[in-house]
C-alpha cells in the first residue's frame, strides 16, 4: 500500500535493530550478543566504506569523506575509514587533516605499507620533509617494492639534496614499471641535475615517446639542446621546436619554459628572439631571481648563447 510504502521509505532513519526487524523476512525477536553487534560493525563498516570508495572514485568527496566518517560513529578506531578518509582529504589539499587521520590509522596497523606511505606522502605536501622520509622508508622496509613510496622517497631526497639515493629510488621504480612517464621525467631531472645529461636526454626522449606533450619533458630535454657545456648534445633547431611547444601548451605564462626558449633562440642564432623572451622571463620572474635573469639578457643582446 501507499501507506507502507511512505513508512518504508523512512526505513533508513531507524537504529540498527529496528532496521534488521522490519527486513527480516520473517518474525521473530534479534539476538543481542556482542558477537552479532562485532559482526553488524563490522558489515557496516564495509558497505559505508565501499559506498565511500566509489563516490570517491566518481569524484564526489564531499560525499565520500561523509560516509567514511559514518563509521566513526559505531567504529571510531575504523583503520580502513581513517586511511581512506585520510586518502580523501588528501585529495581535497586538505593535509593537515589527512595527516590526523593517517596517523590514527597506523594506531592500529603500524605496520600497514600503505597507510605508513599515504602519511610520508601528505608530511611533504606539510613540508614536513625529514619526517616524511622516514615514514617513507618505513614504508619500503615493510614493503620493499612499494612503488608510491619509492617515488615519493626520490622526490623527498631531492628536496633534501641527496641526489645519489633519489636516483637509485627512481631507478627501482623503473625496473617495475620501465613505461612510467613520471618516473622517466623525475629521474631524467635527478640526472641532469647531477651533472650527467647523456643519460638524462634518454629519459627526456623516452618520456616524449610514451605522451608527446609531457611540459616536463619538453622543457629539460629542450634545455639540454640549448645549454649544455658539450656540444654534441646541442641541437638549436631540436631546442626551439622542442621549447615552442612547451611554451604553447603552458600559454606562454611560465617564467621557467620562457627562460628555455630564449636559450633556445639564442642556440639557434635567433637573438632577437631570445631578448625578447627572456625579457618577459624577467617580468614573471619573483625578485630574488631577476638579476641573474637580466643578466642574460645582456649576454642575448651580445650575441652570445647561455651555458648551463
């Protein structure tokens, strides 16, 4: 009838007892024992969280971060809502949040690979660095092959300016997954930072293989073409084909692809053009790096191109 339907349509708003009655399919009185109220949490814990996996997957994270904290009400030290809670507000730029969540997570499990990574991973975005590193080789002791926290371990080194151990992170992450694109950048970028541009142009080159309009890429293998001390890994007319398309696909509004097509044009001979790019790298440039930035500017007017 209507009338059963419209109660049957509130049915949701009842407790947890009075919802198991009225769908029983027959009649009868619940059982009330810890052992049926552990097994209902722990149901409830499962379909609240995989009703918030999806929503977050479907990028509704408002949604999502509410169902996960539904279980806090029957199941406050829930590690899977307080990990994937925490995975949620992380995604939200919420970390400060994601953080309290990550941390309570591993209360239970201190051991859990992934939680112990989420946590390293959301310290960096705190700029919380010495501690996210070791969150992240606590990570990789339990999980040596974790990729995430390889990765993420690399970028905290670098930050840190251990470049020898990030490239080894980075090396690890490609011998189990050799067609990442990331991976071949952020190495590529550990590489040239290191001195040794040979293998860094390999990476830079295998990245634009696997997604042609990698900026990242673009830009620092177009740097090498234009900068570097050897000239065998010069190439003016590669530099510019290469820096024009990653100053297109960044709308000519990034002082540092700017500052790499000026070097470009100034490899190629073009130093009109260089001028004039690196002038408007100097306008968009924050004020701590202006003078080396003019700088080449009167070394484009000269007529000379830049070394790196």
């Amino acid at each position: 009838s209507i009338d059963q339907l419209l109660e049957d349509a509130l049915h949701s708003n009842r407790n947890r007892l009075e919802r198991f009655s009225n769908s029983a399919p027959f009649a009868g009185r619940p059982i009330q024992h810890p052992q049926t109220k552990r097994t209902a949490d722990r149901w409830a814990e499962e379909l609240l969280c995989d009703r918030a996996y999806r929503l977050e997957k479907t990028n509704h994270l408002d949604d999502a971060a509410r169902q996960y904290a539904a279980v806090f009400t029957f199941k406050p030290d829930s590690f899977m809502a307080h990990n994937d809670l925490g995975h949620v507000l992380h995604a939200q730029g919420r970390y400060a949040q994601s953080v309290e969540h990550f941390r309570l997570a591993l209360r239970n499990k201190p051991d859990h690979a992934l939680a112990r990574a989420n946590l390293g991973i959301a310290l960096q975005r705190l700029g919380e660095n010495a501690e996210a590193i070791l969150h992240l080789q606590e990570s990789l002791r339990v999980d040596p092959d974790y990729v995430d926290a390889h990765f993420n371990l690399g970028i905290a080194l670098q930050k840190q300016g251990n470049n020898v151990d990030a490239i080894e992170h980075f090396q690890h992450v490609l011998r189990i997954e050799p067609d990442n694109v990331a991976i071949h950048v952020r190495l590529g970028t550990a590489l040239l930072v290191d001195g040794n541009s040979l293998v860094a142009v390999r990476h830079f080159v295998r990245a634009l293989e696997l997604k042609p309009d990698s900026r990242e890429a673009l830009n620092n293998l177009a740097w090498i073409r234009a900068t570097d001390p050897d000239e065998a890994l010069r190439d003016g007319a590669q530099a510019v084909r290469l820096a024009e398309r990653c100053c297109e696909l960044s709308d000519y509004k990034m002082r540092r692809t700017l500052t790499t097509l000026a070097a470009a044009y100034a490899e190629a001979g073009r130093f009109d053009d260089a001028v004039h790019w690196q002038s408007k790298a100097v306008e968009l440039a924050h004020p701590h790096e202006k003078t080396e930035l003019q700088a080449r500017v009167k070394l484009y007017k000269a007529g000379m191109p830049y070394r790196d």
